[in-house]
C-alpha cells in the first residue's frame, strides 16, 4: 500500500488538476472527502483549508511539484485496483495476527504482552 499510494495520488493530482475531467476520486474508489484529503497533501495546503479555485490549480499543481501524466486516465484504474487489493491484504493480515495474539494470550501458552509484542515487532508502550 505505501508504495501503490504515491502513485495513486499523482495520477489523481495529475487528472484533478491538469484536465477537465470530473470526479475522478470515483476511478480511486475514494470519496470526495478522500479526493480533498489527497489534493491538500499533494498541494501542500494546510489540512482543512480551502483548496485553490479550480482555475489556480494547475499553478498550484506545479508549485508543488506535480507533473502532468498523459497516461493517467488510463493508470489510475490499474493502480487504484492494486492499492485496494494491497488494502484487502493487510486488513486480512490484521485480523489473522489479532487472532494469533489472542490465542497465544490465552491459556495453555499464557504469553506475555511483553513476549506478544517482541513476537511482532512492536514496542510494548506503543
């Protein structure tokens, strides 16, 4: 998922602001919340702001960084079908190791929060 996000969101950034194509978060499978959350990170505009008037985008777009890609259109489909598989995974991922870790908590193996926490990488106090 992390390295499917940054390209998602440019090519959502590139057809938003770049084109005169509408409600492009559909593609993304986000909502238009989602779609304002993406474009406020991608332009640097403070979360809650107003973001540029449609007009102004494209500037704002290349103050930040963002180029135009062509191929967007026909990317983000792909892309963002590979993110939500990527997103089907870890939620899967998630409730197996949620599962381990209440049966490993559980008697007969009686582990630790100390032990259960070293056994998947995390801090005890996070």
């Amino acid at each position: 998922m992390n390295l499917l996000l940054p390209e998602r969101d440019q090519a959502l950034t590139a057809l938003a602001c770049y084109t005169t194509a509408r409600a492009v978060y559909h593609a993304a499978g986000l909502s238009r919340q989602g779609m304002k959350r993406v474009l406020e990170r991608a332009l640097g505009v403070p979360r809650g702001t107003a973001l540029p008037p449609r007009d102004e985008q494209p500037a704002a777009a290349r103050a930040a960084g963002i180029d135009y890609n062509p191929d967007a259109a026909e990317q983000l489909p792909q892309i963002a079908a590979a993110y939500e598989a990527a997103a089907a995974r870890r939620h899967t991922a998630i409730a197996l190791r949620t599962a381990a870790m209440r049966t490993l908590h559980a008697e007969p193996h009686g582990w630790t929060q100390t032990r259960l926490a070293e056994a998947i990488g995390r801090d005890v106090a996070a």
